[in-house]
C-alpha cells in the first residue's frame, strides 16, 4: 500500500480523490491547498498544508497527483513533483474503460465512466473527465482536458493545452490546436488553428465584437 498526496483540494479534487480511493490500494490519501490552514478538511481526508508542503512531506507520501484545473500549472506542479521525487501514476476510476493497447502518460486523471479506446495515447496531466470518451488511435498532448460527456472519435490529434468542453463532439481524423477552447456542445467538424475558441453546431471560432 503507498501513499498519496493530492495537490488542489477544490471540487475537482473531490472527484480525483474518490476515483483514487475507488480505484487504488492506498494507505493514505491528503491534500494540499493554497487555502490552508482556513481549509483543513475535504470530505474524507485532511488538507495537511498549502502545496509549497510539497518538498516536506516527501518522505510521508509515495504519489502525487495534481488536481488543479489550469493546465499550465497542472502541468508545472508535475514537473516539480517528479523533481521531488514522487510517483505520478495515472488515477483510473475503476468504471472507466482503458484499452490494453491505450497509452496514460504520468499524471493522467480518467474518471467515472470514462472510455479510452485502442491505440489512444493521452499525454501528461490529461483529464478525461466523467464519461467523456475518447476513441481509437487518438493522440492528447499535455495537459488537454476532455470534459464531462466530450465525445472524441477515432485518430483525432488534439494539441497541449487544449480544453474541450462539456458535451462536445469532434469529428474522426480532425486535428485540434495547441491552446484551444472547443465550447460545451459544439460540433468540430473541421481543424481547428492553435490557440482559437470555437463554439456552436457546426464550430465556429469565436470573434471579439
């Protein structure tokens, strides 16, 4: 049995702490907040400190995860963990669907009835949210966050730091972006340039008025 310490005790925190305990053999589970000490308690589990506590407590937990919603601190606080020495093994909900053949770099959150179809690669600190799925022979790059109900079809390339959003779709074959917003329930059929936001059935990119 290892230890893990979870850093973000928000509710997406929550949620990566239930699939953990749901999911994994763990001695102990704990948090880290920058809302500390005023928070020092999430449903089950303590919140031991603020998350610059990392470096201290190394020597207490094995694991770590990172369940902070901003990508490229998601993806910082990964990189300084593995610094420090923690284990950034994925967290699987034990309802998810993993294919043998799909690839989870470190730092991965699937969640409750998630689906990650053959040949998939999802690349570090990806979230494939509650019951988003993502099809054959995709690539996600870092930090690219699937939301709840997003549906991925096959040999879709989506770019780091990309968000798509809750009840979306994206068409097979497509190629998304580095830094793309795809908004809840849009349609992507087409590619879509890094760094645009695109919305609505068939997507679009949003233009400022």
């Amino acid at each position: 049995m290892s230890e893990l310490l979870i850093l973000g005790a928000g509710g997406h925190g929550k949620v990566v702490a239930e699939a953990a305990r749901d999911g994994g053999d763990w001695r102990r589970i704990a948090f880290l907040d920058d809302r500390h000490p005023d928070l020092d308690h999430v449903l089950d589990w303590p919140v031991l400190g603020r998350c610059e506590d990392a470096a201290d407590l190394r020597a207490d937990f094995t694991h770590a995860a990172v369940a902070i919603g901003d990508a490229g601190l998601r993806l910082a606080w990964l990189e300084r963990l593995a610094a420090l020495g923690y284990r950034l093994d994925p967290i699987v909900h034990p309802s998810a669907s993993i294919s043998r053949s799909a690839r989870l770099d470190a730092g991965v959150v699937v969640l409750a009835q998630a689906a990650i179809n053959a040949g998939t690669i999802v690349g570090r600190g990806s979230i494939v949210n509650t019951g988003a799925s993502v099809d054959h022979d995709c690539l996600l790059g870092e930090g690219v966050h699937v939301c709840p109900g997003a549906r991925i079809a096959g040999e879709v390339r989506i770019g780091d730091g990309s968000w798509i959003g809750i009840g979306a779709s994206v068409v097979q074959c497509l190629t998304i972006g580095r830094g793309v917003t795809v908004g809840a329930g849009a349609a992507v059929i087409a590619d879509v340039a890094d760094g645009l936001t695109v919305v609505g059935v068939p997507a679009r990119e949003l233009r400022s008025s």
